[in-house]
C-alpha cells in the first residue's frame, strides 16, 4: 500500500490501458496502448514511467495491484450536480407523454429546479450535492465539473459556486466549478443578460468562483445572439467558455461555439451535417450525453459521424434531476458504447484525455509520464470491463496523485 513516499512503483497489473496525452480527434481517439504484465512508477503524484514489469526501473516501495487491468481515471466533464428539490412530477409526466420542452415552457422542469434550489443554503446544498460526488467518485470519475445554473437569481448562483468551492475542498478529486446561464427570466431578459455580462460574470471572474462560463443555447431558453453576447463578456473577463447546444433543435449555437473557440460544445442530439462539419473542423470538444438520450428518450447525438469528421469527442453524465439522473461516469462510458456507437477504445479516450480537453486541461487522462497519476484498478484483468459492464461497478480502487481514495 503506498503511503506518503514520494516513489512507488505499481506491479501486478495484468494490463494497462491509456490513450495519448492531449486531444485526440478522429480516427486517433481508436488508438490506445495496452500494456500486458505492466508496471508504473509514480513519484510525487506524476507519473514517471510505464512500461513491462520485467523492464521496471528498481523501487524500494512497491504496491503490487494483484492482477488488476489499470487505465486512467476518468473526467466527468459535464455535471449539474448541485440541485435541491426533485423531478419525479415531471418524469411521470414525460413517462404519460407530455415533453420536456412543454413541461419547461409552463414554468415547470428547470424552473421548479431553481425554485427549490434558491430556497436553499450553501450547507444544505453541500449536504445534498456530497453524495452525488461521492458516487461519480466511485464510479471513476477523479475529476469532474460541476454546473451552477439553477440559481433564480445571482446570489443563488453564487451560493451555488461557494457550495462547488467547500465540495472540492473536502475531496481529493478535483472539482471544477462551472457558471452556467441556464434559462433566462420570463420577462426581462436583455436587461437580465446585460446583468450578467456587467454584474455577474466580472463578480464571478474577479473572486475565481468558475472556471468557466456555460450558456443553454435552445429556444426555451437563451438565443444565439445572447449567447454571443455573453461569449464575450466571459472572454473579456479572461473565462473560456463552452455551451448547451442542439439539444432539441439545432439554433446555430454549435457554430457560434465553434467560430468563436468554446471549450466544448454539448448535447447534439439534434446536430445534423452543418454542425458535424463545424465540430470536425475545429478543436472545441464535441461532448455527448448519452444519459440523456437514455432518460428523455432523445436520439443519439452523432458521436460516429463526428469521429468520421474528424471532431475531438468527450463523452458526460449530465448529472441532473431533469434530463439525466446518472451518478456514474462508468455507466455513461458504457452507454455511449451502446447509445452513440463508439468503440470500447474510443469511448476510454472521450472519458479521459477528451473529457479532460473539454475542461481546459492537458495534464491528466493518458497513463504517460508527465501526467498526474490519476488512474483506476478494475476489478476485472481485462480494460474492456470498463465498457461493458453495466449496474455492477467494474472499478475496484480510484487513485488520485498516485493514492487510493478510501470510500
Ligand atoms: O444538460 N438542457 C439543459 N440543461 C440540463 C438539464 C437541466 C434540467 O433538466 O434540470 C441538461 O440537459
Ligand atoms: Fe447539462
């Protein structure tokens, strides 16, 4: 077991799997290294070599994984998971055919979310978003975004950032809080996106309460010129940005997103061959949800054609109580086997090295040295596990910086 040296080489794992560092777009998202009878060592948390055990350099702390099939940990790269309140209504409704976008427009679905959420304090947030992390945790996922957006007004919306704040400071898997304009005021919605881009998003970027700044771009929610308005307020303050796009019809967010270099575009259930070819043409990540296709029964976004396209493909929980109450970023890895017809490889790279592009980050995702030593003992000999499982937990240990996460 290692403790707090600051070497240890890992041996005993039967395989490991890890794609190259960095985006990986089109056909190279296929392309992983797996490793047989491999060893890793890992000092101060970064990964310093890989490679077969018989070829391992000496170590004088060794933890031997037992047979373990090792990858990398995986980036959740797109979360809602602070909400109070709950969707059960509104999914009976759905289930007896009435649609998200009514229940939405009649007041309901994201705007019950924000009543209930707005009415609650930054401990009661906490408490209610600590075991949704806890199982994304679990599940793989070393890092993961978490959204605001379902605050009804902006002190609402910063409670919600605290709450990501003092989450992330209570765990060793890294938390990245997202600000996410999700829909605006029923009346009043030039003057509320000029508050946002004059109040807001300066307040947010000048106290670092967000990474970065989300926008749902759909007709229930914000246009594509608000969305370029608030791009570019977020730019000004020196915040990427990325957006909710083509979830049901595809408005022009995706190529605002990509003319304007969105970190990632997400959803695109609803993209057809405009959208496919601005994703392919670009580097902001492609990011599909297949719980959301699975929840609300949508069509799958086109995680094939983009990869054909050439785009850079990450795949998410969409954690939410409305349109995607996954806690897994396991299951969402083996759904979008099934649901969005990527290969076992690929979906592996979506769920590291693309995931992690999609949150601006370069240092973690591939088993390669330099890289942070986040990384998952399966429970299985074989990385595909990973992929196929589903309702049981294929991973057995969550390393972080090179040490297990006791749950
Ligand atoms: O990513 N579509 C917009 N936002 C979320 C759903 C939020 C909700 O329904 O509460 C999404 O699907
Ligand atoms: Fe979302």
């Amino acid at each position: 077991m290692p403790g707090a040296e600051t070497e240890t080489l890992f041996t005993g794992i039967s395989q490991l799997a890890s794609p190259g560092a960095g985006q990986q777009r089109g056909a190279a998202m296929r392309q992983l290294t797996v490793t047989q009878n491999a060893a890793m060592l890992v000092r101060k948390g970064t990964v310093v070599w890989v490679g077969q055990k018989a070829d391992a350099p000496p170590c004088e702390h060794v933890c031997d994984l037992g047979g373990a099939a090792v990858t990398p940990a995986l980036v959740d790269p797109h979360t809602h998971a602070v909400w109070a309140g709950d969707r059960l209504a509104d999914f009976e409704a759905r289930v007896a055919g009435q649609t998200y976008e009514s229940i939405l427009a009649a007041g309901g679905g994201i705007r019950s979310t924000m009543r209930a959420t707005a009415g609650a304090s930054i401990p009661e947030l906490v408490d209610l978003a600590r075991p949704r992390l806890a199982a994304l945790l679990r599940s793989g996922a070393a890092t993961m975004e978490v959204k605001s957006g379902y605050g009804l007004d902006f002190p609402s919306e910063l409670r919600t950032l605290l709450a990501v704040q003092l989450l992330g400071e209570e765990t060793r898997a890294t938390l990245l809080p997202t600000l996410l304009l999700h829909v605006p005021p029923a009346s009043g919605r030039a003057d509320y996106v000029r508050a946002v881009c004059q109040e807001l998003i300066p307040q947010v970027a000048a106290e670092e309460l967000a990474s970065a700044v989300d926008v749902f771009c759909e007709r229930e929610a914000f246009s594509v010129e608000e969305t370029r308005t608030i791009f570019r307020a977020a730019r000004k303050h020196g915040l990427p940005f990325k957006l909710h796009a083509d979830q049901f019809h595809a408005i022009g967010g995706t190529e605002l997103a990509c003319e304007l270099g969105a970190l990632s575009v997400d959803h695109l259930e609803a993209s057809g061959e405009a959208q496919i070819k601005a994703l392919g043409a670009s580097s902001t990540v492609a990011t599909v949800l297949p719980g959301v296709t699975l929840h609300l029964g949508l069509s799958a976004a086109p995680a094939r054609r983009l990869i054909e396209a050439g785009a850079c493909v990450a795949v998410g929980t969409d954690l939410n109580p409305g349109s995607s109450p996954l806690s897994s970023a396991q299951l969402a890895l083996a759904l979008s086997v099934r649901l969005n017809a990527l290969t076992p490889a690929e979906a592996l790279t979506a769920c590291t090295v693309n995931a992690a592009a999609a949150l601006g980050l370069s240092d973690r995702g591939a088993l390669l040295p330099g890289q942070r030593a986040d990384f998952l003992a399966l429970s299985s000999a074989d990385w595909r596990d990973l992929a196929y499982t589903l309702g049981s937990n294929p991973v057995q240990t969550v390393y972080v910086a090179g040490q297990p996460i006791r749950q």
